[in-house]
C-alpha cells in the first residue's frame, strides 16, 4: 500500500536548497506557492510553482545535488515522494507520471535555448530552413553521410523554389557516394546505423524516440556555422522523447557515433508502455532528469569566461554524471572524449580552440592514451570546478 507523506511549510521556508544533497524525494505541491530560484553566474533564474507543480524533481530522479532553491512564498501544502516510491505512484496514477515527463520535455527545450543563447549568444529556431543550415554545414566539412540525409528532410518540407533546386541537386549529387539509412521511419521495433550516419535532423519533424542497444549516439547542434556537441549516448540511453511527447520539431540532430543499434519507441507503443510498464516509464523519467540536471549544470558552465576553466568544468560534469568520484574506492576516470571533444562540448569558439587545448594539454592530471583524457583524482578534479564556478559568481 503507498503511503505518502504531507508536509506543511510556513510561508518563508525552504522546501529545497540549491546544491544540497538531500535528494532521495520529492514535492508536489497542493496548496500554495513556491518560488524555484537557481544561482547563474552573477544572475538568479527564478519561475514561481503552484497546485499540481512538481518541486525538487529533477535531482531526486537523477539521484543528484539540489538544482535550484524552492522557498514558500506563501503557506504551503506539499506531498512527499520518495524516489523508490515513484514506480509504484505511477503505475496507481498514470497521469501524474505523464506530467511529470511533458514538463521535463518543455524545461528541456526551454534550456536547449537558454543554453545556446547564452553559449554562442544566438538561438536557433524550429524553422525548417535549419535543416538547410545542418545539411551544408556537414557537407562543408566532408560528413556526405549526415548532409545527404538532412538534405533529403528538408526536401521534404521545402520541395520547391531556389533553396530547393540546390539542395535536390546537391541530395542527387551525394547519395550514391554515402551510406546514409532510413530516410523515413519504418515499422521495425530496431534499426541499425552505421557510423557517421544522421538519426534525425534539427527542425525536423519526427514521432519515434529511440533506446540504444548497442554504440553510442551524438546529439549535436549548428549554431552559427560551427557544430556543437551536446552529449554523447551510451548503450541503454533514451532520446529523441521531445518530439514523442510534445509533437514538435526536433531540438538537435542525432548521429551514429559508432555503428549502432537502436529500439524504437512509437507514439502507439509509447502510450501502451506508459499504461502498462511503470519501471520502464520510471527509467525514462530518470534518463530525462539525468539529463536535465546536466543542461543545468551546463547552463552554469556557459557562465565561465576563462576557455580553461570551461574546459576543466566540462569535463568535471562528466565525472558528477556518472557518479564517480563520490566513493573514494573509484576515484579516477577513463573517458573516451579528447581535448578537442570538450572543447566542442562547451561552446568554445573555433578560433579559441587551439590555445585552450593547448593550455589544458599541460596540465598533467588529466592525459591519456591515444588522446582520450584521463582524470587521476576525480575528486580534485570536481573541487577544481566548482571553484571555478562559486569564483565566478561572486
């Protein structure tokens, strides 16, 4: 039987601290007003939550430090969740775990944005002529696999005028020299890409989400003429949820990083699991909180001036996403990411590239084999960062 607890906060308390670690639960909220504040740089981002919002969530489902700070901005009437509660609330109240994702989904595309405007201070829209954008911009820099298919879905949206002509032209050009697959969605529950070939395009219309079973995945972004690298997925990751669950353009591309194998998940087949499969629909809600934590922590990281210290930082996330370093006993890290990949993975500019990686190549705590970095004393490495941060925002 599910027992859940009611707590009561007095107007002015907290319900939440930003960077606590008191994150085994959650809120949400039946009477009242709270206001959810987080630190950026010099700057505070704050949104105020009432009946029905969730509090707290995202770090309770990511298993991480407190995000944001929640202050009862009247008298408050909460409901506590604890994080091995939440299979068994979802599959009594389906709709709550629906809500709980759409609203990851909708604060996930809110600090896509947020993210790129304050990285490359630009922002890119769902407007197809993006896919254009995607599909010269990878053709310029020899990737035919990845334009010839962008090339081909904006075809699909824009099959007449000038821009279209090119692009028909370039598409014909290009596609008996690549391998580029699945130019539009089949009914196969697994696909398979190989290496270097696109899974969907930014601006993009699409519907299927996918988990991998095999490879990795990168999802990037073009912001003025350069690519930018969001992450890098690992066997049993999700995306592509988005658009799944908004019905909305796609938010960033998705390429093969090696060959892989992916499970899709169609909107039929979505609304089935979510009726009758709570630990996989709590295991998507953890991968999109994961996830959001780290747009968050990225959002801090783009607040940083100093080239090194963002490179540093970036690679501080990665160790803070995986959890290592909290145990002494595993207290080094192995990654497969090269200076140039964080450097790319923290927005810095072309022109900026080779002095930081320079800079960041005499620091002797963090090399490797082959250029793949590795971090001796990951503890450090995460003190160094935050440093840097609570440096910054003063």
């Amino acid at each position: 039987m599910l027992q859940l607890q009611i707590i009561n906060f007095r107007e002015g308390s907290y319900l939440t601290v930003e960077g606590k670690a008191d994150s085994d639960f959650f809120y949400i909220i039946q009477k009242g007003s709270v206001k959810c504040s987080k630190s950026n740089g010099a700057r505070e981002v704050s949104v105020n939550y009432g009946p029905g919002d969730f509090v707290g969530v995202v770090s309770c489902m990511s298993g991480q430090l407190q995000i944001e700070s929640a202050l009862a901005i009247t008298d408050v009437v909460a409901i506590s969740v604890k994080k091995e509660q939440y299979p068994e609330l979802i599959a009594q109240n389906t709709p709550i775990a629906l809500k709980i994702i759409k609203s990851f989904a909708n604060r996930t595309r809110t600090m896509n944005q947020m993210l790129t405007r304050a990285t490359h201070n630009s922002v890119v829209t769902d407007d197809k002529s993006q896919i254009f954008k995607v599909a010269q911009y990878y053709e310029k820099t020899n990737r035919r696999n990845i334009a010839v298919f962008a090339y081909y879905q904006y075809l699909k949206t824009r099959p007449v005028g000038e821009t279209a002509e090119f692009a028909k032209q370039r598409f014909v050009a290009l596609k008996p020299q690549t391998k580029a697959v699945y130019y539009e969605p089949t009914d196969e529950a697994s696909r398979e890409y190989p290496k270097d070939t696109m899974i969907f395009a930014e601006a993009q219309s699409g519907s299927d989400m996918f988990i991998i079973q095999s490879g990795e995945v990168s999802i990037t972004k073009v912001v003025n003429g350069e690519e930018v690298t969001l992450a890098v997925l690992q066997k049993g990751d999700m995306f592509g949820e988005m658009a799944l669950i908004e019905n909305k353009p796609r938010s960033a591309n998705a390429i093969a990083h090696g060959d892989c194998i992916l499970m899709v998940i169609n909107r039929s087949n979505f609304n089935q699991m979510v009726a009758t499969q709570p630990q996989l629909i709590a295991k998507l809600t953890t991968t999109l909180a994961e996830r959001l934590w780290s747009m968050y922590r990225q959002l801090d990281n783009a607040s940083l001036t100093e080239p090194l210290e963002k490179m540093v930082d970036i690679l501080a996330l990665q160790a803070e996403k995986q959890k290592i370093g909290v145990n002494s006993s595993n207290n080094t890290m192995q990654t497969d990411l090269t200076p140039k990949d964080l450097a790319n993975m923290c927005g810095l500019p072309s022109n900026l590239h080779a002095k930081a990686i320079y800079e960041f190549q005499q620091l002797t705590d963090y090399r490797g084999e082959n250029g793949k970095i590795f971090v001796k004393d990951v503890q450090d490495l995460i003190k160094q960062a935050a440093f840097y941060r609570k440096n910054n925002a003063k």
